[in-house]
C-alpha cells in the first residue's frame, strides 16, 4: 500500500513540474550579408516587416546580419528580429 500511495505521489510531482517552464534565451543567425558589420544594432518584434522595422530603429542603411532572439520567461516566449549594419 505505501508503494502505491509513493509511485502515485511521485507521478503527480512530476506531473506538476512538467507544467513549469526554465526561463532561457537562444540567439538564431538568420541571414549575412556581403556588406561591413559596422557598430549600429537595430531591434523589433519579429512580423513580416520587422527585418526593415529593426534597421530603421537602429538607422541602418546596409545590413550586414540579422538573428531572431527567442526568450522564454517560463510563461511567455517572445522572439525579436536583431538587425547589424551601417
């Protein structure tokens, strides 16, 4: 009997973790260009315009890169488009 009452507590612990999530950030490289780095960063929610949304908010003219940043905070997970250049 207090096996059972063990192996049920435990399925239910685990049941409960499960539903939690580790906060975390991943950085994913998404396109490189030909053209300089440089030392201007632009940043903006990713959508179908947020590529050109992000070098207008870093006053890039020339992009060089551009990654997605995922972040995850345990309950919701956003992604943003980083853009490099001059």
């Amino acid at each position: 009997m207090k096996t059972i009452a063990f192996v049920l507590l435990a399925v239910i612990g685990i049941s409960f973790a499960a539903c939690t999530g580790i906060p975390y950030t991943v950085y994913d490289p998404q396109a490189v260009t030909s053209n300089p780095v440089g030392s201007k960063t632009g940043e903006a929610p990713c959508s179908p315009t947020g590529i050109q949304e992000a070098a207008r908010n870093g006053g890039i003219t020339k992009i060089a890169t551009v990654d997605i940043k995922t972040t995850y905070d345990g309950k919701t997970k956003t992604q943003v488009y980083i853009v490099s250049g001059e």
